[in-house]
C-alpha cells in the first residue's frame, strides 16, 4: 500500500509541474501615445517681491495689511531704531563741535596766528563727520521695510516684539493675476523642453480636474548641486490654483496620435513581446516609439487585435502553452 501511495502522490506532483502557467493577457489597440517630462513646481504671481530686513532688530510696527493694494515706498514695518539714533546725535554733537573749532581755525589762519596744516586737518576731521552722518542717516532707512513695487500685500509673517531676521522675509507684496508655475526640471530631461509645449497639471486641491498650461520659459544656467534646470510655466488667467500651491508638472514632449499601443511591461528589455497564439505563447521582436510609464508605442512588429501577454516573462519558453488567467 505505502508503494502505491508513493506512486501515485509522485504522478500527482508531476501533473501540477507539467500544468502550463498562467499568464495575464491585455489587447494591442490604438490610441494616442505621448511622451512626457514630469516635474515637481510652485504657483506663483509673475510679479511679485520680498521684503525682509537687511538689520536684525526688535518690531516696534507692523501695518497688519495683509491683502491690501499698496504702492511703493508704502511703509509696511518699523524696526527699532533708537540706538542707531543715539549714533546719530552723537555724530552730530561732533560736527557741531568740529565745525566751532573750524570756524576758530580759519581766523587765527587769517591772522596767521594757527598755521595752515592745523586748519587742514580741522577741515578733513568735519568732512569724515559730514559723511559718517550721511552714511548713518541712510542706514536709518533700513530700520523701516517699504513695499518695493506696487501690488497686493500676499503675505504677512512675524508679530510685534519679535527680533526680525534677514534670512526671513516678513512680506510677499505682488500682483495676484497673471501666475505661472516654477518647477525644478532634471538637467537629463532640459533638453527635451521648448517653449510653447503644452504641459498637464495635477494639484491634490482639484483631483480629478484637467488642468492645463504651456512652458513660458526655460531658465539657461542650472544648478550644478541639485543638477536641476528652472522651468516657468505659464497658467492661464482663469486658473483654480492659487499661489503658493505645489503642483506636479507633466511636459508634453512629443505626441501622437491613433498609434498602436501597449501595456509598457508587455514588452521586454531586449524589445520583444509575448504574443498569445490560441494556447501557445510565441515571442515576437518589435520596433518601440514612444514609451511611458503605463503605455508602449509599437511602430513594427504587431497588429491591432492581437493579444499579448503582460508582464512580458522571463523563464518561458517559444512556443509553450499557456493558460489565460480568468479576469475575474
């Protein structure tokens, strides 16, 4: 009995080894391919600045205007400016002294009483005076932050009493139409891009919604650290998005339409393709085009109609029978 078991357990194994596989099948069909660049970008208005400090100071002010139209030179903060005063009164009270000292000078110069090397270096001393009180008067304008174009206020950061930072700016000033979209391209795929390309937008704030855009510009140098290329994308006055918003960017490189098309991993890495002939898988060589993430051009080698076996395998004979797996 223990014989007979063995036996037949060994013709059942044999039976399941000898089953032919299941494989996944999808149609060849025709559609539109395209080639895409994607990218990663911001919105942002086409005009707008920054204004941050160029001192780091306490903030006695701040205008609250956040949305407000303001026009340039508008005062939007104050800094804390009572010690860079008290540097000018100083000065002052020395230009005050000096040129007392140098009025005296030029008299007793007169009556050649004071010789004329002490009158020049009165006169020198009341010129650096003059200047460092020039000098101090201008960067008393740093302690107040004006808006540097005209525009909306966008954004308002920092409070009163906090020490303002000029690594942090404390106001977006700008003009909320017309926006574009700044994007970081990789330097592999810049030379594929051209003006005018049309480019597909995706924002989590609008799933499911098409939205669509050009390249505006491409900018020439990149950034060798993060060896990507700056791209702006012009949106169109009547676009959702709203500044600040991250967007993913889809370039539309090449397109074409009513081309045979399919499943990208139907085909393999030596540009073949598993074809389902009734219960026979046969490999067949193929011409690729334009290839994506999800579809694969087929330019030879392939008709409408036919079906193919998707993933392309790997350790399958040609010619060895296959079993099409139930969809369901």
């Amino acid at each position: 009995m223990a014989v007979l078991f063995g036996l037949a357990a060994a013709g059942a194994v044999a039976a399941v080894m000898l089953r032919p596989p299941v494989v996944a099948v999808a149609a060849v069909e025709r559609g539109q391919a395209a080639e895409i660049v994607y990218a990663t970008g911001v919105v942002e208005p086409r005009s707008w600045a920054k204004v941050a400090p160029s001192v780091r100071e306490r903030i006695v002010w701040m205008c609250d205007c956040e949305g407000w139209q303001v026009k340039p030179l508008d005062e939007l903060a104050r800094l804390d400016d009572r010690q860079a005063r008290a540097t000018l009164e100083e000065l002052r009270a020395q230009q005050d002294f000096t040129t007392r000292i140098l009025a005296r000078l030029r008299v007793l110069a007169e009556r050649n009483i004071a010789s004329r090397q002490d009158l020049e270096r009165s006169e020198s001393e009341a010129a650096r005076i003059a200047a460092q009180i020039a000098a101090q008067e201008v960067r008393l304008e740093a302690y107040v932050l004006r808006a540097p174009i005209a525009g909306v206020v966008l954004r308002q950061d920092g409070e009163v009493g906090e020490i303002a930072d000029p690594a942090t700016p404390l106001y977006h000033v700008g003009q909320p139409r017309p926006l574009h979209i700044r994007a970081e391209v990789n330097e592999e795929d810049v030379p594929r891009l051209a003006t005018g390309q049309q480019v597909l937008i995706r924002s989590d704030a609008f799933p499911g919604r098409k939205l669509e855009a050009v390249v505006e510009s491409i900018t020439p140098m990149g950034d060798p650290v993060a060896r990507t290329y700056r791209v702006h994308v012009a949106l169109p006055d009547e676009t959702p998005l709203m500044i600040g918003m991250t967007v993913e960017v889809n370039v539309i490189t090449r397109l074409r339409a009513d081309t045979l098309l399919v499943p990208a991993q139907a085909v393999g890495p030596d540009a073949t393709v598993w074809l389902l002939e009734g219960d026979h898988a046969r490999r067949a060589a193929v011409k690729t085009g334009i290839c994506g993430s999800s579809k694969a051009e087929i330019l030879e080698g392939l008709a409408q109609g036919q079906t193919v076996i998707v993933p392309a395998p790997v350790d399958l004979e040609d010619g060895a029978r296959v079993r099409v797996r139930d969809p369901r």
